[in-house]
C-alpha cells in the first residue's frame, strides 16, 4: 500500500512552498464554505475509513467543476494567490491524475469489480430519463441489480465515472452516476467485459474489448447494421445520460450529442 501512495504524491517542486501553502489553505476553505452553503452541490459523503474513495475527490471536483458559483471561487483564489495559467493546469494535471489513481486503487482492492478496461471514449446520446441523475449502458443486469429487481451482479449500486473534453473548451466531470436504465440499443452488449474475462461479454464476442456494438453496426456494418433487436442503428452510442449529467459535462443543451470517456471502474 505504501508503494501506491508513493506514486500518487504530488509534484511538488513545480510550485514554490509559499504558493502550495497558499493553494492548500485557500482550497480546502474554498471547499468548506462552498459545499455547505452553495444550492446544488452534492458532496457525497457515503464510505468509511476502510473504503476512503467513495468520497468525493474535493481537490479534482473544485478544479474541473462546472458549478458556477465554485468556479468563481476558483478564479478569485486564482487572483488572489497570483496563480499563473500555466500553475493551474499543472494543478488541474494532479487533480486528474490523483483522481485516476484513487479510483485505479479501488478497484485493486476491491474484488467485486472486475471490469476489464477501466475508461473508453464511447458517443453519449441523451435520454428522458426517470430520475435527474442517473445513466443508461448497455447491460440489464445493471439496472436490475441497480433497482433492487434481481441480482446477478450482487454488490450494487454500481455507477460510473465520465469525463468530457472537447478543444476549445473546458474539460468537465461527473462522478459516481448511477447506471439506471438499459441501452441506448442493447441489452447484453457489456462492452467493458472481455469474451474471456471473469464476466464475460455475453454477446457479439468478436468485438474489440471496448468498442460498443451499436458503434460497429453504425461505421462498419456490423451484423449488417443491427442491433441485438435486429432493429437499425441509427447512431454509434455507447452510453446514454439524463439531461442533468450532460449538463455537468457541458454539452450545452438536451439535443447535443459527442464523444466522451466513461470509467467502468466500478462495474463487473
């Protein structure tokens, strides 16, 4: 254990002392007030001191944050601290890869998550969902085991973990979404799961491991353009999201589509 903390210190020669000082103090009161007083913010605050990563990771969340009122924050402390534009990026830079570590370590220690990629750039479609917050991949087994209906996958809930980066633009996160409908085309493609694996993909075996099969039968004609309902692929999606969570990532309005990275992390 010593050994992977050790590979997620902190760079710190990048900065000089007085400016990581400043960036700790500022942060973490930055985060104090923000979380308790700021309408909208979620700080999860479900784990234990046995399984820390289920807390939310405050330094990642505040730097890569779409919430108006704690990017403000962000930029004043940015101000006020005389941050440059390359410093921050450095500190976006661990931010991120803290947060990929962490979650890295989870799923190391935790023998009921066996997927076997851990993030994939996938097209996300957006779809009426029933609940603000939720994701729909397609797996049945994830959103009955989400559900409460049956339990082929016995440790729910099971969630994911999506980045969004588009040139131009800032890039946006949102953690811990609940898988909770199937689709968008599929119902047995788990994509995430090799045809080997100790899950192993159920159907359309002769994929890649990753690559979805809606996206196959849009590009490249696969099962001549069908899905597993025999019904035509009309886009390449391999995650569908609520609304709520394509607004966290940005996309800027309910009818925009894009590429995005999701992490199986915490699912089977």
């Amino acid at each position: 254990m010593k050994g992977e903390f050790e590979k997620m210190r902190f760079p710190f020669k990048i900065f000089k002392i007085s400016t990581i000082i400043g960036i700790a103090i500022s942060l973490f009161l930055v985060c104090a007030f923000s979380v308790l007083f700021t309408n909208g913010v979620n700080a999860q605050t479900s784990g234990n001191d046995n399984d820390p990563w289920l807390v939310k990771p405050v330094l990642h969340y505040l730097l890569y944050t779409q919430d108006t009122k704690l990017e403000s924050d962000v930029q004043q402390l940015k101000s006020d601290i005389g941050l440059t534009n390359e410093e921050l990026e450095q500190l976006r830079s661990i931010a991120a890869e803290e947060f990929l570590k962490c979650r890295e370590f989870k799923k190391q220690g935790d023998i009921s998550i066996k997927s076997d990629i851990s993030s994939q750039y996938v097209y996300a479609t957006q779809y009426d969902a029933f609940t603000d917050r939720e994701a729909s991949l397609p797996d049945k087994y994830l959103k009955f085991a989400n559900r409460g209906w049956s339990y082929e996958y016995p440790n729910p809930p099971y969630t994911i973990n999506i980045r969004s980066k588009v040139v131009g633009q800032p890039e946006y996160w949102a953690y811990n979404v609940l898988v909770r409908e199937v689709g968008p085309w599929n119902e047995n493609d788990n994509y995430w799961d090799s045809a080997t694996g100790s899950n192993p993909r159920r159907i359309f075996t002769d994929l890649p491991l990753g690559k979805p099969e809606a996206e196959a039968a849009y590009f490249d004609n696969y099962n001549n353009g069908l899905d597993e309902f025999d019904r035509t692929v009309l886009n390449p999606a391999g995650v569908d999201l609520s609304p709520d969570v394509a607004n966290e990532l940005g996309f800027g309005g309910p009818l925009v589509s894009r590429w995005v990275e999701v992490f199986y992390t915490d699912l089977p």
